[in-house]
C-alpha cells in the first residue's frame, strides 16, 4: 500500500515598514530524514499556501521527519523548521491491552548513543547521574515504544547545570519526621545526593492525636487517654546548610494513639494556670475531695473538662457558659478521694488559660465574704434601697428581694 503525508501549510507573509508592495512566497524547499542536502525545490507561484502530498513508500517503518523552508519574491529565506512522524507497523494494531514496555533516552541531542529502559507495567522511571556533565545548558531527550514496537514522538527537555562552587555544593545531611501536630525528629546522616534510606525503621511513639473526641478511653491506673485517630506522617529532607526539600512525604494511617497528659494539683479555693491545650492535647487535673464535695471548676475560656472518679468512672457535670466573659463552668458531686479532670479543645483564641476550683456559694453569704453575717444583712438593705445589686441576695429562692431574705439570714446566723 503507498503510503502519503499530505501537508498543508498558511505562510504568514511579513510586511517590511515602509514596503510598497507586499511579498509573496516563490519557492519551497523541503527534504526528509535532516538530508538537506538531497532537498527538493518546489514553485509556489505567489501563493500564500502550500499543499502538497509525498510519497512516503521508500521510508522504512519507525520515525521520521521532514524539512521545509520558504523563499519570498525577494530572495529571503525563512527560518527551516523541522515535524517528525512514524510509519506505523501494518496492519494497524488495534491497542487492545496496549502499553509501553521500553523507555529510550539521549542527553545533549547524542541519539545515536541512546540508552533503553525495559518497563513491565507500563511505567518507567529514569534517575540519571548528571556529575560528568560541564556547567551550562544541556538537553535530554526521550521516546517511548509500546508493546507493538511503535515509538511516542521523542521529547527534549532543556536543563541548566550552574557553575557552582564546591564549597556552594549541597548534600543532604538531615531528614526530620514527625506525627500529626507533634514535635519534628531530626535525624542526621552521612551527606549525601541523592538521599536513600533503605528499610528504614520509625517507631511510632509520643505522638499526639489531632483531636479529642467522644469514646476516647481513660485508663485511670496509668493516667493514659486512648484515642482512635488518623494519624498523619510526614518526613522531609534537610541540606548540609540547612535549607529543607520542598518535597515532604507523608502517609496516613488508622491507629490508637496512647497519650499521657501532663497533671496538675488543684485543691479548693485554688487556680491553677497553663498552656492552652490545642488540637489533640489534654491538661491533666488531680483534685483532692471529700464525699459530698461539690466539684466546681470555672475555666477562663470556652473548652471541655471530663470528671472521673479514683476509679476511672466518669463523673456527671453540668455545664454553664457565660457569653459576656467566655468563662464556663463545670458543676459535679464528688463521691470521696481522688478526682481527676480531663480539659481539651480549649480552642486557639489565647495561649494561656486558667481553672479556678471554686468553694460552693453558702446560703445567706450575699457578699460573698465566706461569712455569713451583719453585713449580708447590711448588702440585702442596700439592695432594696436601690443603692448596690448582689448576686446571691435572693437567700430564699422566692425569686424576689425583701425583708423576708432579711429574715432568712437572721435564722441562719441563729442556727449557728
């Protein structure tokens, strides 16, 4: 079967500032295979378009190219420029199962002295050895042939090898790893390009979890939390001058992380200050409590606190925000002994926060001086006069303030 290509071809005509009359294409010179020198001439009578169809039966199969350039009416030649195509194996394969089995390659346009790749899933992956090569621009090139032995059109990428100093010439000397939100591991080795860690070894420990959510466990003999979460991994490289890779490697992976909170001691009427736990972490409370105990924990800014028992039972609490000053506040009843609270997601609005252990309000106690006394009595009179507002002075829960409130607390200094 002859084999065509049918060219076709729109010359852009340029008009020389100050030209009178347009030009107009001559002559067409085309030649196949870089043989410019067996090239053939053909008359274009003036027109902008070049058409042609070539009798391509002498080629062998595999890839080619051909060569055209574009004589104008006065004699100038245009830059040549240069298509490649491939003369397929017949009959047509019909790619059913297709894919590329061998990879070849060239560096600076020396096809002849090509290297081949063997690929037995259809990818192919080139790591190339560049230290022979002179400081200044370089060229590879590449084409790949499927499993019927038909070639990809060849690419060239251009490159730029610097004149670098020794002393400029970098190795990595560092990787780091690290675990969800958790603190960065370095680890220095031997310097060296490219860097390659074989069976490498990471145990997966200290890691914090990126949240705390419901059905975590506490264990209370260990003061450990178990929590279910996706852990992320992430590792990166480090050159000899300490700049890092813009690569970073990472993976996700389902695991329990087993993570023990720091405790702090709070005993009642106290306050204690701390970092503000974010994402994942827990500040750890040890209260010491009598049976009966009301437990009551106000923290500076909006957050979750968790009661336990000293024998990891959870205790219930109630809690209560105040919108004006962010403050909540966590209400429970102790059964005796060692309670201990669990304070997360403390949100990242500040960097510190505090809890206070709060003593229960005594009734009658309107001024909340811890007595109960004259001078409650004095704070209700100023309320009814209009002159101060008390919190507690409604003493018995009536929903208003009057003499009977008065009344209350005389019996309650009486009964004392």
């Amino acid at each position: 079967m002859k084999r065509s290509i049918y060219l076709l071809l729109t010359i852009l005509m340029i008009v020389g500032m100050g030209t009178a009359n347009a030009q107009t294409m001559k002559t067409c010179e085309y030649w196949f295979d870089y043989d410019f020198e067996g090239r053939t001439s053909v008359s274009m009578n003036g027109s902008d378009t070049f058409k042609k169809s070539f009798d391509l039966s002498s080629l062998p199969r595999g890839l080619h190219s051909i060569g055209l350039r574009f004589c104008d009416s006065e004699n100038r030649w245009c830059a040549p420029f240069v298509k490649h195509f491939v003369i397929p194996q017949l009959p047509e394969p019909t790619f059913n199962d297709n894919k590329i089995v061998k990879m070849e390659y060239w560096m600076d346009y020396d096809y002849e002295n090509r290297k081949t790749l063997e690929s037995d899933n259809g990818n192919v992956a080139i790591t190339l050895d560049l230290s022979s090569l002179t400081p200044g621009v370089h060229s590879i090139g590449y084409q790949a042939v499927d499993s019927r032995g038909l070639y990809l059109a060849p690419f060239v990428k251009h490159f730029v090898i610097p004149n670098v100093p020794d002393a400029l010439i970098t190795h990595i000397a560092t990787y780091a790893y690290w675990f969800n939100h958790g603190p960065r591991v370095q680890v220095d080795v031997e310097p060296q390009n490219p860097l390659v860690l074989e069976n490498l070894v990471i145990e997966v420990k200290d890691v914090i979890p990126n949240q705390v959510t419901p059905g975590y466990e506490f264990d209370v003999s260990q003061k450990m939390v178990k929590v279910k979460d996706d852990v992320f991994f992430g590792i990166q490289a480090f050159d000899n001058l300490g700049h890092p890779s813009s690569a970073v490697l990472s993976e996700t992976f389902p695991y329990t992380v087993e993570y023990k909170p720091d405790f702090l001691p709070l005993i009642m009427g106290d306050s204690i200050l701390f970092e503000t736990p974010h994402y994942g972490y827990i500040q750890g409370i040890d209260i010491t409590t009598e049976t009966g105990d009301s437990i009551i924990l106000c923290a500076s800014n909006d957050c979750t606190i968790d009661l336990y028992d000293a024998n990891g039972a959870s205790i219930e609490a109630v809690k209560t925000s105040d919108k004006t000053n962010g403050k909540v506040t966590y209400k429970g009843v102790s059964a005796g002994g060692k309670v201990y609270a669990l304070l997360y997601d403390g949100g990242q609005d500040s960097d510190s926060m505090t809890v206070v252990y709060q003593k229960p309000q005594e009734n009658g106690d309107v001024n909340e001086d811890d007595n109960v006394d004259i001078s409650d009595i004095v704070a209700i009179i100023n309320q009814i006069a209009g002159t101060a507002t008390y919190k507690y002075a409604d003493v018995n829960n009536d929903k208003k303030v009057d003499i009977s409130d008065i009344v209350a607390i005389i019996n309650i200094i009486a009964s004392k």
